[in-house]
C-alpha cells in the first residue's frame, strides 16, 4: 500500500516544517503549499486527488477557505482539516460542506493532537468512500 498523500498549506515555514516533520514520521506523502494559489498549483502538477487537505485559514492571495472550495471541486471526496492561531466556526463551514469538512485545530497544537485528527480524517474518508 502506498503513503497516503497529504496536501499541507501555511504561509508561516515554520507552522508547514513543523507539521511536515510529524506527518513524514508517521509515513506520510506531504506536498507542501505556501498559500492557496500555490496549493492549486499543486494539486495541479500532483495529478491524482490528494488524501487530506490541512490548510491554514487565513493567508495571502487566497485564504484556506476558498482552497478548500477549489479543491473540492475538482475532487469532492478530498477530506478538509483547518489549522489556524484565530477563532474559526467550524460548525457553519460544516453545514457548507458537510461530506468534506473534518476537523479544526487551534495553533498551537501538539503533534498527537496533530496525529489524531489526521487519522480521524482520513478515516472518515475511507469509511464515506
């Protein structure tokens, strides 16, 4: 079976090193984006659907929200974990988009948290597939 594959986006290197490091320890395929308008550009070259979307929410030339919408999209089933250091309503964007919206983590977060809701994620995918 192949790494699942994990499309990481976050405009601070930091935040996207710190989570790509956890999620490659775990055996995960991570692409990496700076902002939405790279994100796309990744999915793009990728070519087949990504298995879990964890953006930022807020970040230059397009926001997590709009990338979700995008990603979406073009492949429906993509589940969608938001990371963010502000306040977010989760449950509003879920009643949006009910099938995709997973989870929501406040920064900052450990990495088992960080772990558990990526598993949580991508196994409420699998089952919704």
């Amino acid at each position: 079976m192949t790494a699942e594959t994990i499309l990481l986006v976050d405009d601070e290197a930091s935040v996207r090193s710190y989570i790509r490091n956890i999620l490659r320890r775990e055996g995960f395929q991570v692409l990496e984006g700076v902002d939405g308008v790279d994100a796309l550009q990744q999915v793009e070259r990728h070519q087949s659907p990504v298995d879990l979307l964890v953006t930022d929410i807020r970040m230059p030339r397009m926001d997590g929200l709009a990338l979700a919408r995008s990603v979406n999209e073009k492949f429906p089933a993509t589940p969608i974990l938001y990371i963010s250091g502000f306040p977010f309503d989760l449950e509003e964007e879920r009643t949006l988009h009910p099938a995709t919206v997973c989870a929501f983590l406040a920064k900052p977060f450990s990495r088992q948290t960080l772990v558990e809701a990526v598993r949580k994620c991508l196994s409420r995918a699998r089952h919704t597939a």
